[in-house]
C-alpha cells in the first residue's frame, strides 16, 4: 500500500534546539512512524522540491505523566533529520 507525501511527513517541529540546526541546513519534521527513510526522503524531495543529502530518524517514547490523581502516558512520536544538500534553497 502507497502511502501520500502528506500521510508521511505530518509537520516540521520547531524548537530552539531545531532552530539552531537550521543554520547548519538541518530541519527536523515530525514523521509517520512506520515510513522508513526512503519514503521519507522521497516525501520531502516532492514535497518541498529540495535534494535531501541524509536522513536520520528516531522514535520517542512516551512519557509518564500524572494529571491530578491519574496516571498516563503522551504518544510516542517518530522524527525525522533531514539535510540538504550544499547550495540548496532553505526552506522554513
């Protein structure tokens, strides 16, 4: 089964620690978590029309939280590193 572009990569994440890795042509995107860096690649190539020089990719486990007397957990989520290639237009 195909997945879209848009199913794949679900939105940028920006952070200062994101925002600093911007100047080095880095960007962070929250992804779905069982596209696999080719897709992802893929995703962002058509998407923003950038070359993507390397993809890395990590998953975050959920957190423990507490809310009043209750106990639960956030959503892991999976995100993705992307660089581009020197000489390629930076998105924001």
């Amino acid at each position: 089964m195909k997945k879209s572009i848009y199913s794949i990569i679900k939105m940028p994440l920006v952070t200062e620690k994101n925002t600093k890795l911007q100047s080095q042509g880095k960007y962070v995107f929250l992804v779905d978590r069982f596209a696999n860096k080719i897709q992802i690649r893929n995703a962002i190539e058509k998407l923003y029309n950038v070359k993507v020089k390397s993809v890395h990719t990590l998953i975050k486990k959920g957190k423990t939280k507490r809310v009043r007397f209750k106990a639960g957990k956030t959503t892991p989520f999976k995100k993705a590193i992307i660089t581009l290639k020197e000489g390629e237009i930076k998105f924001s």
